[in-house]
C-alpha cells in the first residue's frame, strides 16, 4: 500500500508538473527553469545514493544469508550423523546388557552348582565325624574284607575326597574369571551410557543451534523484502524525477532555442534523455562466500596453534569428522580429528583418535604445560576429550556444544573434567 500511494503521490506531481510547465512556461524566466532543473537534480543524486546503499544492503543480506544457509546444512549434516552415532551407541548399549545378562546367569549357575558340591561335602563330613548315615567313609573303609581291599577303599576315598577340592577350586576360578569380565562388561556399559548421555546433549545444543539459524534466516529474508520494496520505491521516484527533468530542460531548450532549431532542439534532448536513462543504470556485482580451505603445511608451532582460527564460530561437531578433505572444507570435527589436522598445519603427524593421543610424545605436569601441548579431560570416559594447550589455562578444540572453540580449563565443566593429563607431542 505504502508503495502505491508513493508512486501514486510522485506521478500526481509529474502530471501536475507538465501541466504547470505547458501553460506557463513562456511566464516563467530562464533562471526559474534552471533553478527548478538544478532542485530537481539535487533530488535525483539523493535518490540514487540511497538507491546505493539499499543495493548494498541487500547484497549483504544475500551474502549473510548463503553463509547462514551453508552453517543450516552443516548443522543439518552434524543432526543426521550424530544421530547415526546415537542410534550405533544405543545399539552398542543393548547387546552390552545382554552380555551382562549372560554373565550372571553363568554366575548365577556356577553358584548354585557350587553351592551343591559344598552340601554334599558337608553331609560327608557330618557323616565321616559321626560314623552314621547310609554313606559313610567310615563305613566305606571298614567294610573291607582284608588289608589289601582296606587300602584300595582307602585310597579310593582319598581320591574322591581330592577330586571334590579340585573340583571346587576349578569351579572358583571360573566364577573369578566370570566376575572379573562381568566387571568389564559393566564398564563398558557405563562408558556407553555416558557417551550416549553426551550425545544427547550434543543434538540439543545442535538443535538449538538450527533454531536459531532458522529464526536468523527468517528475520534476514524479512530484512530482504524490506529493502527490496525501499528499492523499487526509489527506482519509481527517481525515474519520475527523470522525466520532470527531461521536461524541464525541454522548455528551457524551448524558451532559448530559436524558433527554426526548436524541432532540432526536441530530436536532440529526446537523444540526450536516453543517453542519461542509459548512464543512470547501475551494474550489480555479485558477492561469493566459500567454507574455509585447508592445505598442508610446514610452518611449524605458530601453524598449529593458528590452523583453527578460521574455523572459530564456522564449525560443527561431528564423532568421526576432520580425517577427509570434505569434512575439513566444511568444518566438521570431532576433538582428535580436529588436534590431528591442526598438527598436520605445522608438517607434525600425530593420530587421529583420542586413545592414540593419549600416549604419544612425553608426558609433563600441567604446570609445565607450553603452548602446543595436548591437554586431555575425562568425559564420557577416561581421556574422552583433547585439546590443544594455547597457554593462560586456555586451549583451542572441536568442542561438541560449539564446534571449534577457544575454551577456558580454569573454570566450570572443562576445570572438573580436566585430571592432569599432558602430553608433548614435539
């Protein structure tokens, strides 16, 4: 509405204006029209420049949205993965508890077969002190017939005896070994729950993260519209400004021209008029956005520290990502992923997998920590988390909440996970 009320409102005066101008033009002096060309002129500039800075807004907006459109299919990518991960880890979960299951039914038999063998002993022994029972070792041993048969009972007793503590002992080191890789199992179970618990939150503040992506996209879509209405608004005054001042000079021409050339005069401002439409016309350049690039160097310690500057607020969090030229193009990290890019920056090779990390190069105390330094936290598990030690209790990583990031190890959830745990790779 404001739009056709504008172009509505500036055609009126046009129409006014010729009418003014076919009336009164021999009225008015030269001055007067000249002044009016030079108002009318001034008005064009103003517009025009404001035409240059709608143009140029919009084209920020355009280039704002491509890169917010590439951090939505990012993040995107990050939700689809990470999900897999969850689904494996979920999976990983319930097979894990069916070993557990299996154990303490193994556990549970061996007790019990145990826990028989222990009776029978017993009621052997009862029987053996109080030489009663319908079986009994005494019985057993006097029932002999002669010395000869008395030591074969004897013997044989001996042997049935060592065979139940055999037997016994066996079935102890069975269940030992039970127990023991039932505790295995069951911390296995546990990791597995924690990496899970992690995981979670991860696709939360991923999931947040796309929210507000999309609510940024929708405002700058807004914005957009906005401009481009204020654009097209200005466009329409400044070529009815245009044609004011085509008749203004008209009349002047009209007013200073002799009468023979007046015809010659009209040819020659209709010329002049699309010369200056043509002139007046601006040419739109085009912005390109593209993810980061990485190559290979050699540029030492200052390469490794600084290889993730470029990704800071330009990355996503991804279990198994930075070990391919598409992940690294797109900033997609996991932590090891992203320390062994990081290091290959500065010509060093160091794994790709927080395990390996863990034992590479010399272990330092934290308090001799250097930039360069790997520094290792227990999350869902023990060295679950690396970084890279920048100095000042900081540290530089692909952190699952942010993507890459300059984190702080002297407070909050990276002081209570951090044990200690330094490594020098150089």
């Amino acid at each position: 509405m404001k739009k056709t009320i504008m172009t509505m409102t500036t055609v009126a005066v046009v129409g006014l204006s010729s009418a003014f101008f076919s009336s009164n033009v021999h009225a008015e002096t030269v001055n007067n029209l000249k002044d009016k060309q030079e108002q009318i002129q001034n008005d064009r500039s103003e517009v025009k420049a404001n035409l240059s800075e709608a143009e140029e807004k919009i084209s920020k907006v355009l280039v704002e949205l491509e890169t917010l459109n590439k951090d939505i299919e990012r993040v995107n990518d990050a939700l689809k993965e990470n999900k897999a991960k969850m689904d494996e880890t979920e999976q990983s979960i319930s097979k894990t508890k069916e070993e557990v299951e299996k154990l303490e039914a193994e556990i549970a038999d061996l007790e019990a077969a145990i826990e028989k063998r222990f009776e029978i002993l017993k009621e052997r022994m009862v029987s053996y002190q109080k030489s009663g029972g319908d079986i009994s070792y005494l019985e057993v041993v006097f029932g002999a017939q002669s010395f000869g048969d008395f030591i074969s009972r004897v013997s044989a007793v001996n042997k049935i005896a060592d065979s139940d503590a055999k037997l016994m002992e066996e079935q102890e080191a069975d269940k030992k070994e039970i127990e023991e890789k039932q505790d295995k199992v069951v911390d296995k179970l546990d990791n597995l729950k924690d990496m899970k618990a992690e995981l979670e939150d991860m696709q939360s503040t991923i999931n947040e993260q796309k929210k507000q992506n999309v609510e940024k996209k929708k405002s700058l879509k807004e914005k957009k519209s906005e401009l481009v209405t204020m654009k097209e608004e200005l466009q329409i005054k400044d070529s009815n400004l245009a044609s004011l001042e085509r008749e203004v000079k008209q009349n002047i021409a009209s007013a200073t021209a002799p009468p023979a050339q007046a015809v010659s005069s009209n040819r020659s401002e209709s010329s002049s008029s699309q010369l200056s439409t043509l002139s007046s016309e601006k040419s739109k350049g085009s912005s390109n956005t593209s993810a980061p690039t990485a190559s290979k160097g050699s540029g030492g310690m200052s390469a490794i520290l600084n290889a993730g500057n470029r990704y800071i607020g330009n990355s996503v969090y991804v279990f198994g990502g930075g070990r391919s030229a598409s992940d690294i193009a797109r900033g997609r990290f996991d932590c090891s992923g992203f320390v062994s890019w990081a290091f290959s920056q500065g010509g060093v090779s160091v794994p790709a997998s927080t395990s390996g990390l863990s034992g590479v190069g010399s272990k330092v105390s934290y308090s001799n920590a250097q930039p360069g330094d790997l520094v290792f936290f227990n999350t869902y598990k023990t060295n679950g988390h690396v970084g890279i030690y920048l100095g000042g209790g900081r540290f530089i990583g692909s952190q699952s909440s942010t993507g890459v990031a300059v984190a702080n190890m002297n407070s909050g959830y990276w002081k209570d996970t951090f044990k200690g745990h330094v490594r020098r790779v150089r």
